[in-house]
C-alpha cells in the first residue's frame, strides 16, 4: 500500500506526475517555426498546470478520505472487533448427562471434591505473608485406554494439611494435568488471600509468566494458540478477579520437599480413583469466544497444527493402503522405520536443507527399491513394448526380471554371499566401536553428575564379547534364505513361511522382529547390539547396490546397445498400445496372486486383505492419540525423526 500520510510524499508524487507530462509533451510536438514554437510552449505549460492542480487535488481528496476510516491505534482486546462472526459460528458441545455436579466459579466437579475446596476457600485470611501452595499433576498409563490425568493441591499452613484432588479428561498431557492442579490451587484459596503456587513443571511456569502474568502485552498469536488456551484464559480471568496476588514459582520435582511429595500422591491417588473428571467452563472467560471443535471434542492445541497432524496421517493411511507397498512391504508395522529411513536418507537427517544432486539421485533409488519401483526389464516393457519385445533377466537369461528377481537372480547368489560373509566379518569391528561409544558416553554421563554434586555410582566399562557362529545363526534364522545365504550352499529355512527374506535386507529394510530376536544373543546392552545389525544391514544395502544392481544395469544396457536400442529410443515418446498394467509396477503377478502379493483365495470379492484407504480411520486414530489412548508410530507422526546414530 502507497504511504500517503506524510507531506513529502505528497510533493515527491506531484513532482514525478509533472516530469513524466514534460518528456510526454516534448516528444509529441513537432517545432516549425520560433513564434509558433514558443506558443506551444506557453500552452503546453498551462496544460501542465492544470494537470498538476487536478493531481493534488486528488491527492488531497485520498488524503482526507483516508484520515477519517482509519483509527491511529488498534484497540486492544477488542474481541468485537476481532470476531464479528463469533455469534454466527459458535457451536456449544452437546450437552452429556452424567453424574451429579457442584459449580465453583468456572469449574464443575463432583460434590465431594467441592467440598474439599470449600474447606480450603473457608480457611482464615492472613496476609502479613503470601500463603504457600503446593500442586503437582499426573499423567498415568499415557498410551492406553486407561489413560488418567489428575492433579492435587496441598495447603500446609493450617494445623492439619488440606487437600484438594482432581482428575481431568480430554487431550492429555503432563502439562495439562499440572495446568489444571495450578488453576485448581487458584480457585480454592480464599480470594483475599495473597497465594505464592510451588510446582514441579518449568514449561507450566513459563506459559504462566507470558499467558496470565503478562497476558496484556502477550500477542493474539500467543494467547489463542497456546495448547489448552481456553484454560489458560480462565486462569487469566481467575487471578485478575481475586483482590489477592498470585505468584507461581518452579521447585525441583522428586527431591524431598514435603509439599510437593503430598501433592504429588494426591494426584496419583486421584488418577487411579474412578472420580468424575473435572470440567472448565470455558465460557467463563471474556478472551478467547470461539473454540473449534472436531469429531465433538473440544480442540485443545493449535488448530493449525492440528490439521497438519491429520493430513500427515490420511497420508500415511493411504500410503499403508497401496497395493505396491503392501507387495513390497510385507508387514509395515514390523519395521525398524528409524534405520530403514536412516538408509533412505543416507545417513542425513531429513530436515537439514542438505542436498546434492547426487544425494537427490541416491535418495531416488533407496524410494524406488523400498517400493519395488526400480526400472526392471518386466516394467521397462510394460512402458515400451515395441522396444522389448522380452522381459528375460540378462543376466542369468532363465526367469523374466522383476523386483523380486534382482535380488533373487541365480546369477547373484554368490554375490550375495560374499557381501554377508564380508559384513559378518566387519560385526567384531562395528561391536567394538559401539562398545567404546557406550562406555565414553556412560563415563560423560557420570562425570556431569558428579558435577553437579550428585551421589552416582562409577559405570563398569563394558567388554565386548563376540557372539559364535551358531548364535548369530540362531539369531538371524527368522530371515527366509539367511541360512542358505550363510552357508553358501542351500540349507532349510527355521520357518515355514518367512515374513521377511535377505532380498528385503538387500533392500534396506530393517525387521523388528530380527532386530529383537538377534539382539538377544549379543552379551551386551541392546543398544550395543541393535547399532551392529543397523550397521549390518546398512552394509548389505549399499553393497548390493554397487555389486548387485550396478552390474545388472551395465549387463541390461549391454543387452539393450547389441538389440540396437539406443538412449533416445528410450526417452521418446511412445503412443502405441502399452503393456498389462494391471498387474502391478514393478513385480509380476503370478497365477492365483493378487498384485498385493496376497493369494486371491484371501480376497473376499477382490478386496486386497489389510488397510484400505480411509481418512476417517486414520482421523480416529489421531484422536485417539491426542486423548492419550495410544501412540503413534513414527511414520505416522513424521515429525522429527530421531536416526539411530550409524
Ligand atoms: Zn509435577
Ligand atoms: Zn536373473
Ligand atoms: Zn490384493
């Protein structure tokens, strides 16, 4: 927008306007003689001038439109202002019958607990000194269905110490359970009492400091947003009322302070009593008039946040539902997605702005190969069959090449067993590099809390010990043709049907279930044993890609130079008929198998077993997770991935 406030402004606009008229007036005009040139100068400067008169004028005119619908200053906490549409879209929960309740200022509670509070609020008022509160939250079985949130509030200055205990619902969290102990150590003192709050939660008195203390000089973007802000604002309005002052300060949790141990069992008593969760009336506050509400509950976190969450998991839930990850991927929620993601990303973490066009190339066929998307002949002529009138592996020349070939190939079994030996011979190296690790970060550990005064005993310096050959066979025998792979020579699988097969390793993908089962033989801690097979199978990986898949792809190109199929026949476009594409991308299909790798007699009238694409499951579950009642897996979180160091 054109600043048209200040006088100087003003003048710099006229003085432009009344150039740009001159060059304009100049070159129209073409000079005969002196006398009639000197004329059409005289007119052409009187048509500047009232050119000029009409522009400020105008300017004018703006200026004082301009003066009299703008106001100088935004008013503060203005809320008619700032939702005119607050009546229109207001939507109130419906109302749930349930146990009876006591209203206390904003809250409403069971009445037994009212009367607790009652006791403290009747308590005598002497402020020669701030009377010292104790509160404290608790988070219980967070990840279930028996989720508890709870708080108490202990008031030690009276001859017997009071009491006050909650339990809370909706989105869960230990803040949230701490939130509410303070707003409840508010609400029961006597309002004339001058209160100092102690508790354990250093971000719960920080918000306190910028959402209640300085609430007035916080911004908008601060006060709604904030998780649980609603409550925040009721806090607000709690401590402006109250004629007392109200102080929080942060004390050291678990340390032996009386109050705060009180506290602290109140709120754990509270959790695993089945008492009736306390509301907030949210209407009790003049802030904050609009709450969003999804599936019937209130949205207690940054509603922008919100929607990134749950279109991140609609995404997540139709990736799990596409037939080629489901073929290539086999069990999703069996894999170890830190170090599969750790390979994928070749070691970098996701969000540094770390990129190449190498990287971007290697990152291209770590997705490709996950998927089972590489560019094998069987889709190479899907794509262009005038060009490949066959799909024969060029390698052994025998079976069609698919993506389950390149790694299964004949031709490769040697190879494949030269990079497993190689990386069981690399296993004592990895171990005791991660042995040393462990020891020098154990050995930080103990010397930053002998630095702080704390009584900790010395670590033991762990030894590495190498596991023998039977018990890393023992631990890997869960991998369909690891013993065969081990052995170099065909050897029986431990399982009928294997889940996962040393092509899957090839690829990058790291099983739970093996990283559990061969962890156990190592004599060491897990975390020694899983960074070894993370490094095992990173190995396996990034060498089957250089003597696995390079070799194919120069014995592929070889084939394609002798057919006299050239780099620009490939990249042309094609318009002919294409190949079957109903059969999958880049696996065949086999008679009586769905391209989900699933046998069709488990198709009930051809639906693929397992998830379908469903935004509203995937919803629930984000729900679910913000009520507390289960975790996500990382995949569908995707947040801040934390790599296992390799
Ligand atoms: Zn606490
Ligand atoms: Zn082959
Ligand atoms: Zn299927």
């Amino acid at each position: 927008m054109v600043n048209f406030g200040s006088s100087n402004a003003l003048i710099c606009l006229t003085l432009h306007v009344t150039n740009v008229a001159t060059n304009f007036g100049r070159q129209r005009i073409p000079c005969s003689t002196p006398q009639a040139r000197r004329l059409q100068q005289k007119k052409d400067k009187e048509a500047l001038r009232q050119q000029h008169r009409l522009v400020v004028a105008r300017l004018k005119e703006i200026l004082s439109s301009l003066k009299e619908t703008k106001p100088r200053y935004k008013p503060a906490f203005d809320t008619d202002a700032s939702f005119p549409l607050q009546e229109r879209h207001q939507v109130q929960p419906p109302p749930v019958p349930g146990p009876p309740t006591t209203q206390i200022g904003p809250l409403c509670l069971s009445p037994v607990e009212a009367a607790s509070m009652r006791v403290v609020q009747d308590t005598h008022v002497d402020n020669s000194t701030p009377r010292v509160l104790y509160s404290d939250g608790s988070l219980l079985n967070s990840g279930t269905l028996e989720v508890s949130q709870a708080f108490g509030v202990v008031d030690l200055t009276q001859d017997n110490p009071l009491t006050v205990q909650g339990r809370t619902d909706g989105h869960a969290s230990s803040a949230k359970a701490e939130l509410m102990g303070l707003l409840a150590a508010v609400l029961s003192a006597p309002p004339e009492q001058d209160i100092v709050v102690k508790l354990d939660n250093q971000s719960v008195v920080d918000q306190y400091s910028r959402l209640v203390k300085n609430r007035r000089d916080t911004l908008p973007r601060k006060r709604f947003r904030s998780t649980y802000a609603g409550i925040w604002a009721v806090l607000w309005q709690a401590v402006e009322s109250r004629p007392g002052r109200v102080e929080v300060v942060w004390i050291k949790g678990h340390s032996n302070i009386h109050g705060n141990e009180l506290a602290d069992q109140a709120a754990k008593v509270a959790a695993q009593s089945g008492s009736v969760p306390w509301m907030v009336d949210l209407t009790q506050q003049t802030d904050i008039t609009t709450f969003a509400h999804c599936y019937g509950g209130i949205v207690e976190i940054d509603l922008r946040q919100l929607l990134k969450q749950q279109s991140t998991i609609r995404h997540h839930q139709a990736w799990t539902s596409q037939r080629r990850v489901k073929r290539a991927i086999p069990d999703i929620d069996d894999v170890e997605w830190n170090s599969t993601l750790a390979y994928v990303h070749d070691r970098h973490a996701v969000f540094t702005f770390y990129s190449n066009s190498k990287d971007s190339h290697q990152r291209t066929h770590h997705i490709k190969k996950l998927h089972g998307m590489l560019p094998t002949l069987n889709s190479m002529q899907a794509r262009k069959p005038n060009l490949y009138p066959t799909c024969v592996c060029r390698r052994c020349e025998l079976e069609k090449e698919d993506n389950d070939h390149v790694w299964k190939c004949p031709s490769a079994a040697e190879t494949t067993t030269e990079i497993w030996k190689e990386a069981m011979g690399k296993i004592n190296e990895w171990g005791v590099q991660a042995t040393n690790s462990y020891n020098a970060a154990r050995k930080r550990e103990y010397k930053r809390a002998v630095d702080r005064g704390r009584q900790v005993p010395r670590p033991v310096p762990i030894h590495w010990w190498p596991p023998s050959d039977a018990d890393h066979v023992r631990g890997f025998s869960s991998i369909g043709g690891a013993r065969a792979v081990h052995s170099g020579s065909p050897a029986p699988d431990r399982d009928e049907k294997p889940m996962w097969n040393v092509s899957d390793l090839l690829r990058g993908i790291t099983p739970l279930s093996m990283l559990t089962e061969w962890s156990a033989v190592f004599r060491t801690p897990m975390s020694i044993a899983k960074t070894v097979l993370h490094k095992f199978v990173g190995y396996l990986e990034a060498q089957a890609s250089e003597l696995i898949w390079k070799p194919r792809c120069s014995a592929t190109i070889a084939w394609e130079q002798s057919q006299g199929i050239s780099a620009k026949d490939k990249t042309s476009k094609y318009t002919g008929p294409r190949g079957d594409w109903s059969q999958g991308y880049g696996y065949i299909t086999h008679d009586g198998f769905c391209p989900c790798g699933a046998s069709l007699a488990t198709h009930d009238e051809g639906r693929c077993p397992g998830a379908t694409k469903d935004p509203r499951a995937a919803d629930e579950r984000l729900l679910e997770s913000l009520l507390g009642r289960r975790r996500l897996s990382m995949m569908e979180r995707m947040g801040r991935i934390p790599f296992i160091r390799i």
